[in-house]
C-alpha cells in the first residue's frame, strides 16, 4: 500500500439510520430526517436506501421529495443525539490508531500505518473489521476507503455504498479513479466544477492531464491545489483529534422566518449576525483582516461577496460596516432575501499595528479604543446576565451606542 495506509470512514445515511434505531417497522420504507417546515427549515437533511433509490435528495425542500417519493415517512432531526454517536463512534475507531480525525459528524480518517501490525497487517481486512464492529455496536453501517492518502481513501469510501469496503492502491488508482466525474473530487464545488466543465475537464483523469499553470490562472490556488489531488500527490497529514486545526474563518448565519425586503430589516440582520460573530472571535482572541457575506433569495439563488479590511479588528462595528457595504452593492431591492451569512476571514492570533487617519485627524486607533471598551463591556453584561441580555440597536443601517 505504500508509505501510508489511510482509511475514510463514512456512516451510511447517518442521520436518517441514527432516527431508524427507534423505528425498526420503517426500516423497508422512504424516510427522510427534515428541519421544521414552520420555520422555513423546510428542507430533506437526510434519507436512507430506499429514498435514495426513489430520487430522494439531501438539501431539497420537503415538497421536492414528495413529488418523487408520495409515501415519504418524515422524521425530526435529533442533532444531539448524532453527535453522541459521533463521538462513541470515533471512540471505537481510537482501537485501531490514534490517529483518528473526524471530518464533519458523520466522516473521519483514521492513519493506521503505525497500527496495522498489531491488527494482522491486512489494510482490507482491518476496513472489513471496523465495518463489522461499528454494525454490531451501534446498528449501523459504514462504508470504508482504504488508500495511500486521504483524498483517495475519501473517493473510496464513496465509491461502493452501503456498507462496503473500497481499495484504492498505488497499483490501481488509475483506473478506479481518473474515470470518475470531477465533481467526486473533494473541494470541487458547485463552482469549480462548472468552470472546470467549461474547459472540458469532465472527469478527474481530464484534470489530471491539465497544465497546473493553466489551472491556477482559472482557479487560484485551488487549481494548483486540485491538480495535485488528481495525481495522487496529497501528503496532508491526518490530525488526531485533540489537535485544533488553525482557525480561517468564524461565521454565523441565519434563514429568516419570513423573506426580509426592506434595508431596514437587512441591517437589523446584518446586525445581530456581525455581533455574533465578532463576540465570538473576542471570547477567542482572534483577530479578522476580511468579512464576506453570503445572500440567498427566496428562490435558494445564492451570492457570496467578500472584502478585506483596511486592519485586522475583532469588533462588531468593523465587521458590520464591511457587511453592510457588501451587501448593498450585492443586493438589488426588492429582492427577498431568504438567509444571511457574516463571515470573518483572514483570521489571526493578533491585531495590525498599522492604524488609518479619519479625516478630522483623529487616530484610528483612538477611536477602535473607545469601541473596544464598548464591545467588551457588552460582553462582560452577557456574561453574567446572559447573551441577550444586551443588544446594539439598529437604525436604517446605524449602528446606536457607537462612538461618532
């Protein structure tokens, strides 16, 4: 198997197999695990087999699946409840290797190539053994990749389901791999896979042929990134669990209870968005040198928009100022808009020592004083009156309480 032995580990239809342990009888039927379509969360979070096989899809509002699935059984979810699984599952893996990093709630790799003696050696038959504890343990299935790297160990594990066990060798990845669609190739999104179609890269082995260059000019980094993949050159390490991966963005995002069409109500919820996200990095220490937004429309069209910051800044006035510049020159009225998202980017450890002049010659850095003791003595009211204990106002776009 080469230097490494990574395997990927994928529950079978997680959520919807977790709600099934209490409704053994809908074991044969379509079920789906749905939000509350009161609170507009009206979307399919997850389905199991049969579903699947009837068209069913995650992220799909409910009326969607039941066009093609008219006997849907529909479920809450029960997130909590997933994430106990998550963790005892993760547990049962830490038998195997320590090297175990969790990707999402229901995904993980494990780096077994210091461990696999002590299990007879056979990375395969280590997959089948997981597979087969985790079934016996907890009544549910995984699907298991078994690589050299953690990009193909991930293909694999997508590769057969449900409950299968999938080898990607340095001998065979060629054929398994390069014949597949593009889109299977982890970070390959929506966006890149339809510009990456616009060159007539289809499939993981067209994009493996690409020039990096030429990648790179179409894709920045990501492009570079990608190529490397495709050959089978990713070295990224798996991180064992107790190792925090560096912070790159805080964000916080909402869909609202009914479609916000005024600049008013956008501000309020821009507002408590940037708040949020800014007490966040504050209770962190974090730091954030770019804000990006992010507008769905009431018909799910989505748009993200980003900016840097003239300094880095942790507080609620910088990252709402930026939003709201963002958005206003996104936003075009009276287009609903369905869901917000304020994103800190760029994030870091410490703040720029480089501070602007307004034009009245005032220090920047005066001012960002006077809104860091504001901010933080909100934070000491949340603390120990709760976190809405206290709020700023908002005002068609201005902020009340700050310092003019």
């Amino acid at each position: 198997m080469g230097e490494r032995v990574i395997l990927h580990c994928d529950l079978n239809s997680f959520f919807a197999s977790v709600e099934l342990l209490s409704y053994p009888e809908l074991q044969d039927l379509p079920v789906a695990v749905c939000g509350d379509p009161a609170s507009r969360h009206g979307i399919i979070l997850a389905k199991n087999e049969p579903a699947k096989k009837l068209g069913v899809k995650t992220a799909e509002t409910i009326w969607q699946a039941r066009q093609k699935a008219p006997g849907l059984v529909l479920l809450p979810s029960h997130h909590g409840l997933y994430r106990e699984y998550s963790r005892k599952i993760n547990e049962l893996y830490g038998h195997y290797t320590d090297l175990v990093e969790p990707f999402g709630v229901d995904e993980s790799w494990l780096d077994i190539t210091g461990s696999m003696h002590l299990f007879g050696g056979d990375p395969q038959a280590i997959a089948d053994d997981i597979r087969r504890a985790v079934k016996e343990e907890f009544g549910l299935t995984v699907s298991v990749g078994v690589s050299f790297n953690k990009i193909f160990a991930k293909l694999g594990s997508d590769y057969k389901k449900p409950d299968a066990t999938t080898v990607i060798s340095p001998e065979n990845w060629r054929e398994i791999v390069w014949p597949l669609p593009v889109g299977d190739l982890l970070f390959v999104g929506r966006a890149a896979r339809q510009a990456l179609n616009g060159i007539g890269v289809k499939t993981i082995g067209d994009l493996a042929h690409c020039k990096p260059e030429m990648l790179e000019t179409l894709l920045g980094k990501l492009g570079y990134q990608l190529h490397q993949y495709a050959n089978g050159l990713d070295r990224s390490p798996v991180r064992p669990q107790h190792e925090t991966e560096q912070v790159k963005s805080v964000g916080n995002g909402t869909t609202f209870p009914q479609n916000l069409t005024r600049w008013e109500e956008i501000c309020t919820g821009l507002s408590v968005l940037s708040d949020s996200v800014a007490m966040r990095m504050r209770r962190h220490g974090l730091y954030c040198g770019g804000v990006s937004v992010t507008i769905r429309d009431a018909q799910f069209k989505t748009i993200t928009r980003q900016k840097r910051l003239p300094e880095s800044t942790h507080l609620m006035k910088d990252i709402y100022e930026a939003a709201m510049e963002l958005t206003r020159a996104a936003w075009k009225a009276p287009t609903p808009i369905r869901m917000l998202t304020v994103t800190a980017l760029h994030i870091t450890d410490a703040a720029e020592s480089y501070h602007q002049m307004d034009l009245l010659g005032e220090p920047q850095t005066r001012r960002s004083e006077k809104q860091e003791k504001l901010e933080q003595a909100m934070d000491a009211i949340r603390g120990k009156y709760g976190k809405d204990a206290i709020a700023f106002g908002s005002n068609g776009g201005k902020q009340v309480g700050w310092d003019d």
